[in-house]
C-alpha cells in the first residue's frame, strides 16, 4: 500500500486534530513525517495574530497572510465522471479570501509555473504527489490531473502573501513557494476526512436518499467542531468548503478553524460571512432533497493502522493529537476569536497558555498568572486560585472541559477592543466550545 493510503487510513479510523501546525502531520510514523515535512522554513512565529484577526496593521506580510487572510480548503464529490477513491472526497484547491469574502485571482503570472509533478519529485516531495494522483483529481472532461494543479497555483497559489519569492530563505530552488504550497494543502486536507466524517454520522452515499443541508451541516460540525459549507449542482452535492484563519505562513503555520454563514454564489465561488449563532447556515445547496449520490469505483482501505505515536513532530510545534495534553496552547473559540491571558473571551491576538497535567486533568496558567473557575466564571491572574480541567477529544478538536464539562458561554460576542467574560455551562447568551491548540 502507497505511504499516503496509509496515512488517509489513519485519519478515516481516529480522531486525529485538524487545527495542526502545517509542520506537524498529526502523529505519523517518522518516515512519513520526513516524506512529507516542507522542504523550507518560513521562519515566522507560532504565535503571532491569526490573519484578519488583527487589530492593528502588521508589517511583515511574509509571516501574517494578507489581503487573503480567510483560506477555503475545497473539495469536490465527484461522481459524473467519478474521480478518485469511491469513499473520499478529492481535493480541489485552497484559496486565499479576503477578510470581506472578496478575493483576488492571478496575482503573478510569472509564477504561473507548469510540470507540478516534476517540480514535486525534483524537490523531494514524491510522496506528496503519489498522495495527489489518488486524491487531487480534475474532472477528465476538464483536462489532466496536472492541469489541475497549474490552474489551482497559477489561480489562488500567487496570490498568498507569505509565498511571495522574497519570503523563500535564500538560496531555495526555484517554484519552492509552489512545492511548499501542495505539501500544505495536501496535509490540510488529511485533517479534513469528509467521507469519513458524514459516515460517521450515519450520512453515506445512496441512489435514493436525500438529506436536508442541516442535517450535513450539523454531521460535519459533530464531527469537527466547526461549520462547514457545502456545494451543490442543483440539488446535487457536489463540494465543502471548510474555512480557516492562519497563524504564520502558509509554508508551516497554523491553521485555525472557523464556521462558515450565509453563503452565496458569486461567479463559481462562494462568499461566506463569519459564524456568529447557531442559525442554520445557506450555501449553494437547496435546503432540503439533497442528494448524495453513489460514487463508483475503488475505495481506499480504511483498515490499515498506522502509528498514532504523538511524539512531538519537527519543525517546533505539538502534534495536537487529541489525547496529548500540549504543554503550551492557545484555547480558540467554536464561534470566533478566543481567550486572552486575563481569560476573557476575544478576537484579539490569543494567549499562550501553560498547561500541566494531564488530559483528564490538568491546571493552566497564563502571563497573568493562575488560572480557575470561581462562581462560575473563569479568569486567570495573580488573585486567582488553580483549578483542574480536562480535555475532551470531540470530532478531532480537543475541548477544554470544567467539571467534565465543554460547554462555556459569555453575554456576548466579542469584536475589535470588546471583550467578555468567559462563564462555565451554556447559560450565558452566546456558547461555544473551547479548543486547546497546541502552540
Ligand atoms: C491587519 O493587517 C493588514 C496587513 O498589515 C492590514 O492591511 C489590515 O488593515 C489590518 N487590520 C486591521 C483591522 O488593522
Ligand atoms: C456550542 C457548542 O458547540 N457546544 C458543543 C460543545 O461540545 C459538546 C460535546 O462535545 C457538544 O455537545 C456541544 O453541542
């Protein structure tokens, strides 16, 4: 079996996280993590602002993406011709929106470069690309595979900033920004088993049956925490968009999972608002009759194991493996932004937070000082008494759970300099979840 089957086998079968470092591939075996580690460093920081969260202008667009600061991991269900495995979705690209859902396309064609394969395999990413030619597949009526991945580069690839050439430590090959940019994605994507997922869920392909857009939004939030949006073709799925912030550089940052409202379609993309209750989303699917046809095909095994050793992976960052409890983290919001060092709930630049313990129970501090509940309400600083928590692993994401509990709510939503206090238990206004995230 190819390395990369395997390592699809091992996301299909366990809840691995899918807010990760882009250097740190969930626990894989050691040879893998070498085959598909980036061949260059950004040498940005893990804990800068996530991009269009900042709330002051950031100099150094080589370490912070902007203007695309909100990336859509795409991916089609292809059944008429079918492409790729019968039990998974395939990869269609990974775009850079602005902040406003607006985005731009074709930022530089001089980069506008062709043979992915050979740039791959010349770069020491073959393995990246054997993972490509089973799961990064075009529609054969639109053209090859390669095809597809010169137009997705060409497309949305030039436009991220931190790809830019002059970002590229000195001396790399040439196209390197490209190479880096297909290890990315293809590593984004293994955190995101949308078969698997909706499966899960009791949501399978059928010749017959039909969903209502809910009930798949509500099987990808169980599953992952966060909302996704689907596409359709008339009442047919047919792609899903999941939607991130990142912190870093595309090259090896951290991803950092956000809900997606109130799609439209505009051209043949998607715009999206900012997940802010738990109303029902829109996309470009009907509300209801949605199919979810039959793929034909050969499936990719889901038996195999692969080691889910959570090892501390190269390049810095924690695995965030689910049932590893990261030592320093960031704890991000299901709704938006997260907590700050006080332990109020913002979408300010996060604290890093020191955690000791372990998962089923543990203590944090922050820059302020202790961290616990009293009355209720969490805060961290000087005055403040340790209390225990534990993490919960759910649908990949490790929850922050006080007295067994992952639900917290706050009177409000937090935006610009508005900040709220952060309560246990969902009787407050607005609740979320509470991911911890390794940093
Ligand atoms: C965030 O930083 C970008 C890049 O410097 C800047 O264009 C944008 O205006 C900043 N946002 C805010 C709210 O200051
Ligand atoms: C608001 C929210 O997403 N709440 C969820 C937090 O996690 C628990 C269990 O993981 C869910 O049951 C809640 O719905």
């Amino acid at each position: 079996m190819l390395p990369a089957l395997a390592i699809l086998a091992a996301f299909a079968g366990s809840s691995a996280a899918w807010v990760l470092p882009a250097f740190s591939p969930f626990g894989l075996t050691s040879l893998t993590e070498r085959a598909l580690m980036p061949n260059i460093a950004s040498g940005c920081s893990t804990t800068g602002p996530a991009s269009c969260t900042n709330t002051s202008a950031v100099a150094n667009l080589c370490c912070f993406e902007s203007p695309g600061g909100l990336l859509l991991q795409t991916q089609f269900w292809d059944t008429d011709p079918p492409t790729g495995p019968s039990n998974s979705w395939t990869i269609h690209g990974l775009w850079p929106d602005k902040c406003d859902t607006t985005f731009s396309e074709n930022c530089d064609s001089s980069r506008d470069y062709t043979g992915v394969s050979s740039l791959l395999t010349a770069q020491g990413a073959s393995s990246t690309l054997s993972f490509m030619e089973t799961f990064w597949k075009n529609d054969p009526d639109d053209g090859t595979d390669e095809e597809l991945w010169e137009h997705e580069w060409a497309t949305h690839g030039t436009c991220y900033s931190t790809l830019k050439v002059a970002c590229l430590p000195a001396g790399s090959p040439k196209a390197a920004e490209a190479v880096a940019f297909f290890q990315t994605v293809v590593k984004l994507f293994q955190t995101l088993p949308t078969f698997t997922w909706l499966s899960n869920q009791g949501i399978t392909p059928s010749s017959s049956a039909t969903h209502t857009l809910a009930s798949l939004t509500a099987a990808i939030k169980a599953e992952s925490g966060f909302t996704p949006a689907f596409d359709c073709d008339g009442s047919t799925l047919n792609g899903i968009s999941y939607y991130f912030h990142l912190i870093g550089s595309v090259i090896d940052g951290t991803f950092i999972p956000i809900s997606a409202y109130s799609l439209h379609v505009q051209g043949s993309r998607v715009q999206v608002g900012f997940f802010r209750t738990d109303s029902p989303e829109s996309s470009t699917c009907p509300t209801s009759g949605i199919k979810y046809p039959l793929k034909t095909g050969s499936p990719v095994s889901t038996t195999s194991t692969v080691s889910t050793s959570t090892s501390s992976a190269p390049g810095g960052g924690g695995t965030g493996t689910p049932g590893t409890l990261p030592a320093k983290a960031t704890i991000v919001s299901s709704s938006t932004g997260g907590l700050l060092s006080l332990g109020t709930w913002s979408t300010q630049t996060l604290a890093t937070y020191t955690l000791s313990g372990t998962t089923s129970s543990f203590t944090m501090t922050s820059s302020k000082g202790n961290c616990g509940v009293s009355g209720g309400q969490f805060a961290c600083g000087s005055g403040v008494s340790l209390t225990s928590f534990s993490a919960v692993s759910s649908g990949g994401a490790l929850l922050l759970a006080s007295g067994g509990s992952t639900a917290w709510s706050s009177d409000g939503v937090p935006s610009g300099e508005t900040v709220f206090p952060v309560f246990t238990g969902s009787s407050h206004a607005d609740d979320y979840n509470l991911s911890i995230i390794s940093t």
